[in-house]
C-alpha cells in the first residue's frame, strides 16, 4: 500500500513535468507579450530592454528550465499586466472558483447519485422515464448556453437572481467567501447549475447503467432468495458494488469541473481563476497562464492519487491480503 | 410416507411472447418429504430452474404462475406476495445457486452477509447472530472458522465459497432447499464433498431438498427419488433405485446411457439424437417422440400422455419395463 502510494506521487510528478511541458511550449505561439505591455509609442531599445528583462531572448529550454527552479519554491514570476506575483493573484482567485466548484460537484454529486439509483429501482416508471428524457438535454446542451438560458430566464424575465458577479463577499482575512451573504448565496445559484448540470447528468446515467448491471448479478438474486428487504438488497448490496466504476469516473468529472469553469465564470463574469485565465490569454500573460495550468494539472492529478487511494478502501479484492490462508 | 413438506402440483409457468404463450413448465407435481432429497434431472432448457424459481417465488417477469398450486406444510405460498413471500424466503425456504463465484457480493464480508441473513429472519441479537453464523459455518465444513468469519468471498477456494453459500442457504433454519445445479461449477473432487455436505444437512436437519442437476450420476449418488423432465413436462418420477435399474421413459433411459462409465469401455459416450424442441416449437403428440427409438403412431397423434398413462411413473404410452440391454 506504501509502495503502491510512494509509486504513484512518483508517477504524478512526471505527469506534472510534461503537462507543464507541453503548456509551456504552446505559449511560445501564443503571441508575443511586449505588443501589448509597451504603449504605441515604443522604441526597439525599449523592446530589447524588456525582452532581457523577461529573460524572453533566452533559448526555450533555459527559459523553462527557470520556470521550473522558481515554480519548485512556490514563486511563479509576475504578471506582465498587473506587474504583482501571480501567486497572490491566484490566491486571491482562487476561493471564488473553489467554492463555485464545490458547490456544483457537491450538487452534481447529490443529484446524480439520487436521481441514477432512483431511475434504477423505478426503471420503468413515468417519473424515471421523464427524467432520463430531461438529462439528454443536460448532457448535450453546451455549457454555455445553459448559462444563457438561466440568465434569460431566471435574471431577465423573472428578476430572481442576478446575473453575473460574486454578490456580497465577506473577507475571512485568506479566504473570501460568498457563502454567508444573501446575495453572495444567491449569486452562486445561477452559475453552479450551470457548471454541475452536465457532471450531475452524466453521473446519474453512469449509476443508473452501473446499477441496473449490478441488480441482475447473481449475488442480488442470492439477497432476494435469502428474504432480505428490498432496501437492504438495493443500498447496502447493489450501491456499494456501483459506487466502483462511479468513483473513477466522478473523480475525474469533479477535476473537469474546476477546469471548465472557464466557460461558467466567463458566462457569468465570475472573479474566480477561469477568468483570470482568459484574460490572461488576451493579454499572453505568459506566467499567469503557465500558473494557471500547472495549478488545474496538480488538481488532476491530485484527485486521480484520491480515487486510486480510495479503491483500495471500497474494494477488499484489492487489499493486500495479509490473513491469505487461502481455502482448499 | 409422511406428509410432505413441500407440494407442487399441476404447475405451470407461462411467459406471454410475441408468438403466443410459451410454457417452460407445464403441469408438474411432485412431493417432497422432510429429510429427503428430490432429484430433478433434465436437459439445459428442460425447466428444471424455471420450476424451482417458481417455487421460491424468483420468476423473472413477465414469467408466472399461470396455474397449479404450491403448498408449504400444506399452507399454499404460490399466491403470497410482497413482505409476506420475503419472510418465507430465506426463512422456510432456501436456494443454493450454481455458481459460488458470483453468489457471494464480493464487498461484503461472509460474516455480514451471515448475520445480516440471520437477523432478518430470526429476532435475536446480534452478537447471537453472529455466534449463529459461525454455528451455521462449522456445519457446513469451515475450518478455523474464528479466523475466516471475517474473511470476504475472494479469500475462499470455490468448493469453499458453494459451502459458505449452503451456510447462507441455511442459516436461519428453513425447512425447504433448492439447490439449482450446486455443483455444476465446481471440479469434480469437490463437487462429491459438497453432495455429500448437503446429503448429511438434509438427513441431520429433516430438510426437504429440491436437487436440480443435469448429471444423473449426481442424482443416482444423492437423491432418493428422481423427477426426469423433459420440454418442460415431467417424463418420470419414482424412486431413484427403480428408475436406475429399469427406466420406464426412452428419454430416462437416453440420458442414463449418455452418462460416462468407464466399465462399459465404450471408445465414445452415447447420445440422443436429435435436442429438445424448442419451447414455441412443441411436436405434436408427445414431445420426445421425434427423438425416441419405441416411437409408435399413438404417440404422434394421441394427445401428449402424463404419468398416469404409467401408473404414476412415466409419461409414455410404451414404457420400458425391463432393463435395456447395454
């Protein structure tokens, strides 16, 4: 379990190594970042001035190998546009996309787990049949365009909610926080249906199938011939032998929600990372976006070690078997 | 003989299809007495399982009971439903499935699903349950039961995981088994322990078991009396000892001679020609005619006959009555 554990990380560093490559080298293509930081009226001197001072005229390697070296201790540069660390930029953004994404995973999580076990057990109901007719529509409309829909509906017409921003935020000194406002919780609304319908779909159709599979195992028709009670039979045998292919799965929805946050945040104009990124792009704000990624890929794989890890504590079959004193 | 614990008669399990009714059992009946093991032997898709489904309540629909009775202690259950059918599975009446790999939820340990069982059906506590499981463990032949109560099914051998799974069957004391081919996924060294575990269960317990097979040998080494069936249809019924010297139906005597023996030194295994109708399918007549040696032109024409056409034994209008030579 140790080695297991100590391979991983080892795995996920290397990960991390080439995520940042790739990234890295993309931006090279981006654009050039001293159009923008220099005024009309610049001079080629000012231009070479900057580019030494960026380290920009060193070979790619170099400057990624800098990166690196800096990244390692936790200091990512400045921004080109706002000329402040970007680690405290990001810090600084990061509880507004954090708490939208963990709002939306926590409702995606709920929802679709409730709602997958209950088209399962009623497979053919009116209801369950309703609903897995609505969730085509949260599985194939874009995100954004949720996002629109609800603004439409639930800002312009009927006035509810509002329609971009954080609301009210109370400072906690490190964090920033919406949840302990009206219009602060309000606000979170709109965006985190936005942002978790899709995961919340997708999950509920993962542990429908999942479900259905496993009520027509063997061991289900062994609970039933033992006279257990149905609901024994659907949540203590069939949920616990679902919940294995769902947490991989889930795992990974719950990273891609943070990352697809981009287009919820833009949609609503939330002041979280997401945002930040795309600005970023528009202004090749190379160290905010070279942060920005390797922050998203930590978290990937961050949660990818979680869901290993969490294997173990589900399935027994995966345990070291210590007592192996097999039958004969 | 006693009353009997279990009776089936005149069963009959419809399954409405786009083509008309089939009928995977039709008008069957059978006894069963405490201690005592019934046979019932037959071709894949015979509807020996279907039967035993049945009997237990396990259908799948839209497969029922279109007709017949089953009677428990003489009390008909082929009614109940619902809460009240859930008590008397598990707790009167037991199934053994036939694979033991796939019977036990592979998450739990076989100590929960022990207990679980246990306190489902009887009202005690659960350190008692617990005490029970391990009881109903050692019955069944565990060893070190201690150490593997807590074990989960992936720790055990198979022949040990079909004894865990009996132990289930058992555990809260029913009076009726059906074990559905117990020992067909096992190797062939074990399956003789596991006929025999449950040959001592029954007799030690007064169980009546309902032995569902393919394998006549297994039921010639186990069961007390046998029920052949065929096309969904009962062929024979009687006393394992008479039907083994002198089967009266040509289908008894086809699938006694089909089993392997090493004493006939024969280079290949017999057969019956021809498979079973299928079920939307059925000959005109009796159903086994287009396979059977004896055919006469009653039986293309005559309406199917029943065992009474024998004195209760075959359901055949010609039936052998001395041993055929082999």
């Amino acid at each position: 379990m140790l080695a297991f554990t100590i391979r991983r990380v080892g795995q996920s560093i290397l990960v991390l190594l080439v995520t940042g490559f790739v990234a890295f080298s993309m931006f090279t293509y981006v654009g050039d970042p001293i159009d923008n930081m220099l005024g009309q009226e610049r001079t080629q001197a000012d231009i070479e001035r900057l580019r030494d001072q960026l380290g920009l005229d060193q070979p790619f390697f170099v400057q990624y190998w800098n990166f690196l070296k800096e990244a390692a201790q936790g200091n990512f540069g400045l921004s080109y546009r706002q000329g402040r660390p970007v680690g405290e930029i990001l810090v600084e953004r990061l509880p507004a996309t954090l708490e939208l994404a963990f709002v939306s995973g926590l409702m995606a999580l709920i929802g679709g787990i409730g709602l997958g076990i209950f088209t399962a057990i009623r497979k053919s109901g009116a209801l369950s049949s309703s609903i897995m007719a609505l969730s085509l529509i949260g599985v194939s409309l874009p995100t954004f365009l949720i996002g629109v829909l609800l603004i439409y509906i639930f800002a312009v017409e009927l006035g509810w909610l509002p329609s971009f921003g954080r609301g009210q935020v109370v400072d906690l000194g490190f964090w920033t926080t919406g949840f302990l406002t009206v219009s602060g919780l309000k606000a979170l609304i709109l965006p985190a249906i936005t942002l978790g319908l899709y995961q919340m779909t997708l999950i509920m159709r993962l542990v429908r199938t999942e479900m259905l599979e496993v009520l027509r195992t063997d061991y289900i028709r062994f609970a039933r011939a033992r006279g257990l009670r149905e609901r024994a039979i659907n949540f203590r045998h069939a949920l616990k032998n679902t919940l294995v292919p769902v947490i991989t799965v889930t795992g990974l929805q719950l990273g891609s929600i943070i990352a697809f946050a981009i287009i919820t945040e833009t949609v609503f104009q939330w002041p979280g990372v997401g945002l930040l990124f795309i600005n970023a792009i528009q202004f090749v704000d190379i160290p905010v976006m070279a942060a920005y990624l390797m922050m998203i890929s930590v978290m990937f794989v961050g949660i990818n070690l979680i869901v290993d890890l969490l294997y173990f504590a589900i399935d027994p079959r995966l345990r070291v078997d210590r007592s192996a004193a097999k039958g004969h | 003989m006693t009353d009997p614990v279990l009776s089936v008669q005149g069963l009959t399990v419809e399954i409405p299809g786009r083509r008309g009714i089939l009928r995977p059992v039709d008008d069957v009946s059978f006894d069963i007495a405490a201690g005592e093991i019934l046979g019932v032997v037959g071709e894949s898709g015979a509807g020996k399982s279907m039967t035993g489904n049945a009997v237990i309540g396990l259908l799948d629909p839209p497969a029922r009971i279109s007709a017949g009775q089953v009677m428990l202690k003489g009390e008909p259950i082929h009614t109940t439903k619902g809460d009240a059918i859930r008590r008397i599975r598990g707790k009167r009446m037991g199934m053994i499935f036939q694979d033991p790999l796939t019977s036990l939820n592979p998450l739990l340990t076989i100590g929960d699903q022990l207990t679980e069982t246990i306190l489902q059906h009887l009202d005690v506590s659960e350190p008692e349950a617990r005490r029970r499981a391990m009881t109903a463990l050692d019955d069944v032949g565990i060893p070190a039961v201690e150490d593997r109560i807590d074990s989960y099914p992936h720790q055990f051998s198979g022949g040990m995981r079909q004894r865990v799974v009996i132990a289930l069957a058992l555990c809260a004391e029913p009076e009726v088994v059906i074990a559905d081919e117990p020992t067909t996924a096992l190797d062939v060294s074990v399956q003789a322990q596991v006929l025999a575990l449950l040959k001592r269960l029954c007799r030690e317990k007064g169980l009546a078991v309902m032995l569902i097979t393919h394998d006549m040998g297994v039921i010639a080494e186990t069961a007390d009396r046998v029920a052949v069936m065929y096309a969904g249809r009962m062929a024979e019924l009687g006393p394992v000892r008479d039907v083994v010297t002198v089967a009266h139906h040509p289908y008894t005597a086809g699938l006694m001679a089909s089993t392997p023996d090493a004493s006939r030194g024969e280079a290949r295994l017999r057969q019956i020609p021809g498979s079973m109708p299928r079920l939307g399918n059925l000959p005109a007549g009796c159903p086994f005619h287009p396979r059977c040696d004896r055919v006469g032109e009653k039986c293309r024409h005559d309406p199917r006959p029943d065992l009474s056409v024998d004195g209760g034994r075959a359901a055949c209008w010609f039936p052998l009555t001395e041993k055929a030579e082999t």
